[in-house]
C-alpha cells in the first residue's frame, strides 16, 4: 500500500531535436529536469501552475503513458505507469482520465455527442442496455446542473465549447476515475461558463471523491479550486506547498511574478503584465547555459545564481522552494 496516488521522483525528460549524426548531431532540449511531488491518495486538487513552454503538458503525457522519462520514475499507486499500460491498460484508463484543452477532437463531427458517452459506458463499465445507459447520462448530467433535452442528440458543433467542456466531467461523474487530468481546460471557454465549470469540478472532487491534476497558467482559476499549488518555470519545479499559502504568501521570485499580474485589478494592466511575461520570456529562450533558470528575470540574481542552480528545499510546513533567497534560513 502506498499513500499517493501519482508520485513524480527525480524525473527528467530530454528531448533531441534534429536527430542529426557524425559532425552535426543533435540538439538536446531539456523538457523536465528532476522534477519530484506526488498527489496524496485522498480528494483533493493539485494545480500545476506555469507559462507556457513550462512542462506542464510534458507531464500531463507522462501521466497518460505517452511519454516515457529520460530518468526518474512517474508511479500510479505505487506501479511504474508503463507497467499499468503494458499490463493493465483497461483498468489504468479508467481510473486515470483526461479532459484536454479543446475537447473537439474527442467528439466525431459525424455522430451526435451522446455517442462518447454511450461508448464509454459501453467499454470501460461494460454497461450494453440502452435504457439503463440513458438513465445513467440523465442522472450525471442533472447532477451536473445540465439539461440533458438541451445538449442529447446534438452534433459536436451545435455544443458551446464550455457545453463540450461539461459533457467530459459528466463522462467522469460516470466513469468515477481515481484521478483526472484537467489539461488548461478552462482556457478556451467563455468566462459565464468557466466558473460553472470549475464548480462542476469541485462537485467531482466533493461527491465522487476524485483527486485531479488541474494545469493551468492562470493563477486566478487555480486559486479558486486548488488544496496544493505546484509551480514550474522552465521544466523545474520551483515552487510547491498548500495552494492558499502559495497565493497569499508567495516565496519564489516567480510565483510572486504570476501572483502580482493576478491581483492587479485592472484587466488591462493585467494584459499588459501578461504581454511582458511573453516578450521577455522570448529572451529568455536564450536560456541559461547554467545556474538558476529564471536568473534572466528575476530581480534579486545574484552571483551564485548564475553558478549553479538552486535546489527545491523544505521551506516550512508543506512548502518547498528553489531559490536562494531561502537557502540556510528558517522561513
Ligand atoms: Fe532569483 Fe537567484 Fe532565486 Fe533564481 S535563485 S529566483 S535568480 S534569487
């Protein structure tokens, strides 16, 4: 028995671009470097919280399987996930589910939208009457808050995309997954629909009991569902700890970066702090050689950060931090 559910120790993923031989070679791009934190076997929300370019969607595709580390190991109750989608894969996809930034691409444009979810129903719970099928969609959809005569028997198209959005929590109120995947799936639907959503999610959460890996790059949305808030920079876990302690008190020189645009209360201003975020980091695609890698921004560098890279240590109670600010002090 184990008391997480998804552990992430010391993983790294490196990719080679080009692929290039002899003179030439290959250029290494380091996607995840020793990435370590694991989601506790109990309900809860985890946000994984960074800019693009993070690693966020490098490890939602180590958690589905299709991704393998270049070192380190990614565990779904204590087994290598590998292991579960060569050994186990009907079970793993089950229990582990994702809902994707567009769902689009899950619904045929061809067949009404009820399909998935009779499908679904049909191959991960084995139910085949029709009837009992439909009454099991009804009831997840009410408790939902959906109306099921207005969304059953529509096209993909004929669906908002936050409707879309929905119908996959409705798909895991059904298939009652130990653990859900929600990859930015808020960032492309209408701000009236996005509150219902992660309402819906935090229903998941409270009635089913799941535990859910929210990554987002908006601080404001993780707040609102988040228990634990992780935050990546550059493939590099630099912040981690109880989610209303890393937005009230941020530690690391980044979080503080992502939770200041966050508390500005003119959207404008925070649209133009964001279009900062997004120049500079083009800058910073020149990324340090070596040292910390968010030395390019941040304003307190100092001369050991451009030597080595500062490791994630126990910065009290359930934080963790890679900087040196905090290095050799009690916080
Ligand atoms: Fe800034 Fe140095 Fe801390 Fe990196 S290690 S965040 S450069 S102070």
């Amino acid at each position: 028995m184990t008391d997480h559910l998804l552990k992430f120790d010391n993983v790294s993923v490196i990719f080679r671009i080009g692929g290039g031989l002899g003179l030439f070679g290959s250029e290494r791009v380091v996607a995840l470097k020793d990435v370590s934190f694991d989601i506790p076997d109990k309900p809860g929300i985890s946000a994984l919280v960074g800019e693009s370019g993070s690693g966020k969607t490098t490890i939602a595709r180590l958690i589905m399987g299709l991704l393998r580390p270049t070192s380190g190991t990614v565990l779904y109750k204590g087994k290598e996930i590998r292991e579960w989608v060569e050994t186990d894969k009907e079970r793993f996809r089950r229990e582990v589910q994702t809902v994707f930034q567009d769902p689009y691409g899950i619904y045929n444009p061809y067949y009404k939208v009820d399909r998935v979810l009779y499908l679904a129903l049909q191959k991960l719970l084995h139910v085949n009457d029709s009837g009992q099928a439909t009454s099991m969609i009804i009831d997840a959809m009410k408790t939902l808050g959906m109306r099921p005569e207005e969304v059953l028997g529509r096209y993909p198209h004929q669906l908002s995309g936050g409707e879309r959005q929905r119908l996959m929590l409705v798909l895991s109120l059904l298939i009652k997954p130990r653990l859900l995947i929600a990859d930015e799936p808020v960032s492309m639907i209408d701000a009236s629909l996005r509150a219902i959503f992660l309402e819906n999610l935090l229903d998941l959460k409270n009635k089913i009991g799941i535990s859910c890996l929210y990554i987002t790059h908006d601080l404001i949305t993780a707040n609102y569902v988040a228990d634990e808030v992780l935050v990546l920079c550059h493939g590099r876990l630099v912040e981690a700890g109880r989610g209303e302690e890393v937005i009230r008190e941020p530690l690391h020189p980044y979080t503080r970066l992502l939770v200041d645009s966050m508390l500005l209360p003119d959207p404008r201003a925070r649209a133009s702090i964001g279009a900062s975020l997004i120049d500079v980091r083009k800058l910073s695609e020149l990324k340090p050689e070596k040292g910390c890698v968010f030395r390019y921004r941040c304003p307190y560098a100092m001369k050991i950060c451009e030597e080595r890279e500062p490791l994630l240590i126990e910065a009290g109670g359930t934080r963790r931090v890679a900087c040196y600010l905090y290095e050799g002090q009690a916080v």
